[in-house]
C-alpha cells in the first residue's frame, strides 16, 4: 500500500470514529407550550389531558435546542396506570418523526408509577426536537381505563416526565455529502496506486 492510499484511509478511519463522539446532555419536562398530546375520543383530539387508551394516540414534547446532534434519548416517566382490559400497553418512540425505540408499561394498577427507559440511535441532527410517545399495542375497549404522565400542567405528586438528549457536536458528524465522495476518493486513489506499482514491476 503506497503512503497516499494509507494516509486516505487513516483519515476516513479517524473521520468514522469521530462521528458519535460523547458529549453533554440536555433534559427537558414534558409539559408547557411545547407538549402536546392527542387522544381520537376527545373532541378536539389535542384536550386529552395527558390520557391515552387508542391506537395511535400520543404524547409530544417539543424543545428548541440550536444545531445539535443526539444518538441517546432517555425517558423517564412518571405516570398514572389504570388499564383494566389488558395487561399491558405498548408505546412507540418517535425523535422528529424516526422511531427510535419501543417499550411497556404495565399493571397493577397505580397513581403514582415510574419507569426508565434508555433508547441508542444512529445521531440525528437538528435546530428542534420533537420527541413523540405512540400508543402502538391497539385500542383498549370502551371503560377498559387509559394510561396517563405527570407533566408540568399536572403533578400533584411533584412528579413529572422528562426526557434527555445527549448531545454530540455536529462538527463532529459526518455530512452524507462527505461520506458520499470518501468511497469514490478511495477508489481513485487505489486505481493510480495499482497503475505505480504495475510500471514500477
């Protein structure tokens, strides 16, 4: 291998192992402006209230951070269980609308529950974060009770959800552009190294 072809491919070495580097963490309440939540049996959907028992329905917190990039998201949950129909709910986590992760929760019944859950992702960049909890294990049956999270608006027990990002620098991940044009550089690099070594024989 000529030094040119081995300096490209250290670089691209250095370039993939910088590319999920550790960093600090932001962490963020579910509640305020920037929750939503939507349940198909209210009218409108948006006034749930923090309830959901329908496929579909969800939980969402927005947050504004300026150009990031995160590849771990962490939930943690404190919540009201009062499903009766089946022995668990099943949820759907979506980051700016990728799924990223799924996970239950489940009885006994309880008013006062707390879960953790830790999800690892290929890092996604971006100015804002929607971080979106889909109930994903189909609808529970008309007084088969609902599923609940303490959020700012509403922790009588001072108790909320939150959820952490942690971040990694954006410099420090690859743009698609860049990763795109390194195999076709290799590639040229290999050809002329090939043709050295043949008039050099």
């Amino acid at each position: 291998m000529t030094r040119s072809l081995r300096s490209l491919v250290l670089s691209a070495a250095l370039l993939t192992a910088t590319s999920v580097g550790a960093g600090a963490q932001t962490t963020t309440p579910f509640g305020g402006v920037n929750f939503s939540c939507s349940n198909a049996s209210y009218n409108p959907a948006s006034s749930c209230f923090s309830y959901i028992w329908n496929q579909n329905d969800y939980w969402k917190q927005s947050q504004v951070t300026g150009p990031m990039a995160t590849g771990k998201l962490s939930l943690n949950l404190w919540y009201t269980y009062g499903l009766n129909s089946a022995p668990s709910a099943s949820f759907d986590v979506l980051l700016n609308g990728t799924g990223v992760g799924n996970f239950q929760l489940s009885g006994p019944a309880t008013v006062l529950g707390y879960q953790s859950f830790d999800f690892f992702f290929s890092p996604i960049i971006a100015n804002s974060f929607d971080v979106q909890i889909v109930w994903s294990g189909g609808s529970a049956p008309p007084g088969g009770g609902s599923v609940g999270i303490y959020t700012t608006d509403f922790a009588p027990y001072e108790r909320y959800s939150d959820v952490t990002l942690d971040v990694v620098d954006p410099s420090t991940v690859p743009e698609p552009a860049t990763l795109a044009l390194l195999a076709p550089g290799l590639l040229a690099v290999g050809v002329i190294a090939r043709r050295r070594a043949k008039r050099n024989a």
